[in-house]
C-alpha cells in the first residue's frame, strides 16, 4: 500500500497538468482555498483532503485514483456518461 509521501509527487505532477492553463488565484477561487494552498498542492508540499480531491476529480473529469497514481486511467467511462 503507498503512503502519502508516496502520493504527493504523483498528484502534484497530475494537479500541475491538469491546471497549466489556470492561475493560482482563478484556481483558489474555484475550489475556495487560499492560492499558498494551490501552490503547496502543486510544489508537492501537501495534499488536498479527500473531500477536495473529490471536488477536484469532478470538476476535472478524471477519476480521485488517477489523480493520486492509483491507476493509469484518466477518467471512468461510467462516471461521466
């Protein structure tokens, strides 16, 4: 089983993907957090909680187990029918 220490590069490479194209302070209004928040999340530093992954997950349309390197699928098909 990975530990968060192991999660963390994952997610922030995948975070930093996913928002390239969104600034810190659109991204901070959008998930309602603080831009040091959005910058910790993607230099590494910290994780967002579950329940914020999962607000990330939706809103990105890609599954929490992609987000965080449990698997390789980006989305889920039945998910987003």
């Amino acid at each position: 089983m990975r530990i968060k220490s192991d999660l963390l590069p994952i997610f922030s490479e995948r975070f930093s993907r996913l928002t390239i194209n969104k600034k810190h302070r659109e991204l901070a209004e959008l998930y309602n957090v603080s831009s040091s928040a959005i910058s910790n999340w993607k230099n590494g530093k910290t994780m967002p909680s579950i329940d914020m992954l999962w607000n990330i997950a939706v809103f990105e349309e890609v599954t929490i187990d992609w987000l965080i390197g449990l698997s390789d699928n980006m989305k889920n098909e039945l998910l987003f029918l």
